[in-house]
C-alpha cells in the first residue's frame, strides 16, 4: 500500500497554493471582514477558473470525477490562506450530491451548508442555495426559500446566518450513508489543519524576527517548547485527517469514525496553535491591526463548527465501547 | 499560427541561491521552477494561437538533469508540446552558446511562424539572449514588447521606451522579447495540470543538434566569470533642510528616476 500522495495530488495542491498566495493575501480576508469588498472575492472566481470546485462532480457533468483525497490538500490551502467563502459546503458537500452543476461548477452560484444538527450556515450573505437536513436526510433550497437570520461570528469573514426552512420545501438529496456529512467534517479538518500550519509559520517568523535582551526571541526554550508542543498536536492531527479523506475515497465502513477522529484532533490541534502562537506574538498578538487574528478567530470558528472536539470524542466513544 | 516560447527554468527564487565555489555559476542541481517572467511569454502565445484561430504553441529550453519541472507548468498553462535540451556538456555555456542551442532547437521545432522570449532571466539577467537567437536564426529581432499582435503576415508590437513606446512591425517569421506585464499569465487549470504530464516533451543533446563539445558549456564560452563580490551595502539617503524650497529638490529627484 502506498502511504504518499501522488504526482498529480501534490501538483494540484501546490497550484492552489500559488494561486492563494497571490489572490487570497491577509489584506483580502481583512477586506472581508471588513465588509469592504461585497460579494465572491477574486480568489473564489479564480478556484472556480481552475476547476478546485469541480474536483468531487464526475466528468459527466462537467467535472473531474476525483475523490476526497484529491481534494484533502487542496482544502487545507484554502485554510492556510483563510479563504473567506464557504468552500467546504460548496466543493465537499453539495456538488457531488446535485445532478445539476451547470452554475455551481462556474462558481457563478454558491452554495452553502448549515453543519449536522444545526442551523448555522456560513457564507449567508453570498449563498444562492443551502444544503439542509433533518430527520428525514437533506436537501437544497433555495435562497427564496428560506428565512436567513444573520448572525454574530467570532469570524467576521463568514457572514453566518440561521436558516429557517420548511421540510416541504426544496429538493431533497440522495445521501447515501451520510457521505455529504462525513465530506464536510472531512474538508473542515483540512481546513483546520492548514490554518494550524498558518498560524505556526507566522509564529516562527515572529519569534525569529523579534529581538530580546540581543538575541531572537525563538531562542529562549521557553518558546521553543510552545511551539514544539503545536508542531506535535499538528503532525498527530494530519495523518488521521488524511487517513479520513481516504476512508471516504476507498468506500472504508468506518468513514464515519475516522471523519469524527479527524474533527477531534484538527480541532484541539488548531486551538492550540492558537494559543501558543497568540501568547509567542505577545501584545502584538492581540491587535487587530495584526493579521494573526484572522487566522485565529477563524480556527476558533472551525473547531466548534460541525461538532467540537469533545462531541466527536464521544461520538467516537460509543462506537468503541 | 505556431509559436515557440524559449522558457528557463530556474533554482526557485525564495529560496537563497548559492554559488559554486569552484566555477562562481550558479548551482541548479535541484528542483527548478518556471521563470516567472517566462509566464508572461507562454500567455501572450495561447492568447495569439487562440486569436489566429489555430496552430500550437511549443516550448523550447535548456536544463540539467533533464530537468521538467518548469516545463510541466507551461505545458498544464495550455502549451502543446516541448523541447528540452539537458546534456551534461552544457553546463557552464555563455549567452551566446546558449542563444545558438535555442535557436537550434526552434529550427528542429520547424515550422515556426514566431518565436517569444521574456526580455531576460530571472537568475541571469544578461538580456541578450532574445537578439542573440534572432541573429543566430536570420530573422528580424523585436524587443521590449508591451503588447504584440499578428496581422497580414507582420507582427507588430508596441515597444517600451523610457518615454513611452514605439511602434514597431517586421514580417514573419521574427523573434519578439515580450515585457513583464504585457498580459495576466493565467493560473494552469486543474485539468491542465493532470493533462501535462501526458503531454510530448522531446529531450536532446547538444550533440542531437549537431554541436560538438567545444562548442558549448565552458569550453566553448567566450565568457568568463573572473571574480564575484557581495553587492555594496545600501548608502543612507541624503537628508534635506527645508527651507522652503525642498519641494523643487523633491521634484528634481523625482525626474532623476524618471518617475515624473
């Protein structure tokens, strides 16, 4: 068995980073938060150009017809860069349960998802559809459809709105074994993951640039062992996010269980990046002039998202005893 | 319409590049990258193919170690095809050895209506090698291109001046060395990209294109690299008390650099 990803798989993920780099830099999620630039950002329409939103659609409809190890690198660039639209909703969950892609794969229509058990959908103020559930599985309505509240995030950039819809409405979606669920916790890992690795470069860089009492900070142990500490949560956290996309590209039974240990470590591993990298940047840190909040708030979002760690352990915990 | 872009591939830029003590050039022994400001040639020639409405774009280059890295990129952006030549004998070859090799290899190509080049390297910055294939060619040379078009068997391009830009034209076949800016190089698509790798990729030696080892890499250079120095530190700027007529000073500097 091969434990590496392919040629093509990293050739996809380095041109996704190339392109965030240029589109997505810190001042266009700033201008998000912002509110100064309404509507899909530069980047979005780029992705689309590129064909990222069309990985998970067969090629039958206009898309590449890959899988969820395809498309695992991918989103974790996208939250390297905290890339502001509701990709993991659009790309991940709702294109490969829709029959009709012709304006989702153009990017020209987004689509968002509100996370299992609840109302919470983000990209509220750009979404055109929202992919729901209930006790009877899922289903797209459509913007019309549907009452949005918008809400308070943490996260400014995710514009989240409560969806009020009713069960009658709308077209449901054939969900076999809620793959589309276990998608979402899938792609908001990597997401995760990515903005982990974010935070600790920017940590680095930090603490190799200031000085103290003569010498870089980043050479006091003390610093060291904080950022060794969120190294470690991100490398135990990355192989089992990995592991998930395969179980969900190979039909693995136990998707479901590794998606859950995938949410549970990306999620502690992302908050504890944080922390570390909030108490290295010291004052500075905490300003919002300073772009580390972005990333931050961000995976504050992320991990209490779709299930936070702790649901997920226990998810995990009736399974096992 | 087909069109060849000389392309370089290059020690990827964020990462410091080191010299090799013994010969002072610079080393390239791993994986190497699509020159950026090769990118703006590989757009204007998909965007002139597609505006003439058929033909293909082919890419030519030399590297070591057979090296394909750059290439792929050029070739998922949407060119056809490639030819790379990698010959150990190569290493150490001058503007001149190389602009000869390119050319020779556009002429293997055959059938080329126009070829593009960046007006110089990232890693070499000599900007000579654009004329030097021209000359080697026999074909019209055109420089500093800002925007080229393709009409009635001529190309014509705007050519950047300090003042602004000529109006320049030559009949096919030509070589045009096209600005950094001159169009946005397009993001290779997904589908590109995995299309790439399946994509023709003729690799030669010098000696396929009927040069013998004197000729090229160090024997055959007419350069020399005779001593190397670290670049001079910054000098401060100079400091000016108002008294009132600093503006003029400002305004004088300013047309000093040409900004206004």
């Amino acid at each position: 068995m091969r434990f590496a990803f392919t040629e093509d798989q990293i050739a996809l993920r380095d041109a996704t980073r190339d392109l965030l780099a240029k589109e997505c830099p810190p001042k266009a999620v700033r201008a998000q938060w912002e509110g100064e630039e309404p509507g899909p950002s530069s980047a979005w329409r780029a992705l689309a150009e590129m064909g990222v939103l069309g990985v998970l659609a067969p090629e039958s409809l206009g898309g590449l017809g890959l899988s969820e190890l395809d498309l695992v690198l991918v989103l974790e660039e996208t939250g390297y860069f905290a890339l502001p639209e509701p990709i993991v909703e659009h790309a991940a969950v709702a294109v490969p349960l829709l029959n009709d892609l012709t304006t989702a794969l153009t990017g020209t229509e987004i689509i968002s998802a509100t996370a299992p058990n609840s109302d919470l959908a983000p990209g509220a103020t750009l979404a055109h559809s929202f992919v729901v559930g209930d006790e009877n599985g899922l289903a797209l309505v459509e913007r019309g459809q549907v009452e949005i509240g918008l809400c308070e995030s943490v996260d400014q950039t995710r514009s989240l709105g409560r969806i009020k819809w009713d069960s009658k409405s709308g077209q449901r979606l054939d969900d076999p074994r809620g793959k589309g669920q276990a998608r979402g916790l899938v792609g908001i890992s990597s997401q995760l993951v990515g903005l982990t690795r974010r935070m600790l470069d920017m940590t680095v860089e930090y603490v190799i640039e200031r000085q103290q009492f003569g010498v870089p900070v980043g050479s006091f142990q003390a610093v060291k062992h904080h950022l060794a500490d969120a190294r470690i949560a991100l490398e135990f956290a990355r192989p089992l996010v990995y592991r998930a996309a395969w179980s969900l590209a190979t039909d693995d039974p136990d998707y479901e269980v590794h998606a859950s240990m995938a949410k549970a470590m990306a999620s502690d591993a992302a908050l504890l990046a944080g922390r570390k990298a909030l108490q290295c940047h010291g004052a500075i840190g905490y300003s919002f002039e300073y772009d580390l909040h972005l990333f931050m708030k961000r995976a504050w979002a992320l991990a209490s998202t779709w299930g936070d760690a702790r649901s997920h352990r226990s998810r995990l915990a009736q399974v096992i005893l | 319409m087909n069109i060849a872009v000389c392309v370089k591939q290059i020690p990827d830029p964020a990462v410091p590049g080191e010299l090799n003590p013994e010969t002072s050039a610079l080393k390239r022994e791993g994986k190497l990258i699509l020159d950026d400001s090769d990118s703006y040639g590989v757009e204007m020639a998909l965007q002139l193919v597609t505006a003439a409405g058929g033909g293909e774009v082919t890419l030519v280059s030399m590297a070591p170690n057979n090296e394909t890295s750059g290439l792929r990129t050029a070739l998922a952006m949407g060119a056809a095809k490639a030819v790379l030549v990698s010959d150990d004998t190569l290493a150490g070859s001058d503007a001149l050895s190389t602009a000869k090799i390119l050319a020779k290899s556009v002429e293997r190509v055959g059938d080329i209506d126009l070829v593009l080049t960046a007006t110089e390297s990232t890693d070499g910055y000599t900007g000579t090698i654009p004329a030097q294939i021209a000359e080697a060619l026999g074909w019209p040379s055109l420089t500093f291109a800002k925007s080229v078009a393709i009409a009635d068997g001529k190309v014509k391009i705007q050519r950047q001046t300090e003042a602004g830009f000529d109006d320049v034209e030559a009949p096919l076949p030509a070589v045009v060395s096209v600005t950094a800016g001159v169009v946005e190089p397009r993001y290779p698509s997904f589908k590109g990209i995995m299309e790439a790798k399946k994509k023709p990729v003729d690799e030669v030696t010098a000696g396929d294109l009927g040069f013998n080892p004197d000729q090229v890499g160090w024997a055959g250079s007419h350069q020399e690299i005779v001593e190397v120095r670290a670049a001079p530190a910054r000098e401060a700027g100079e400091k000016i008390e108002d008294d009132g007529e600093s503006h003029a000073r400002i305004v004088t500097f300013l047309e000093g650099l040409k900004i206004i």
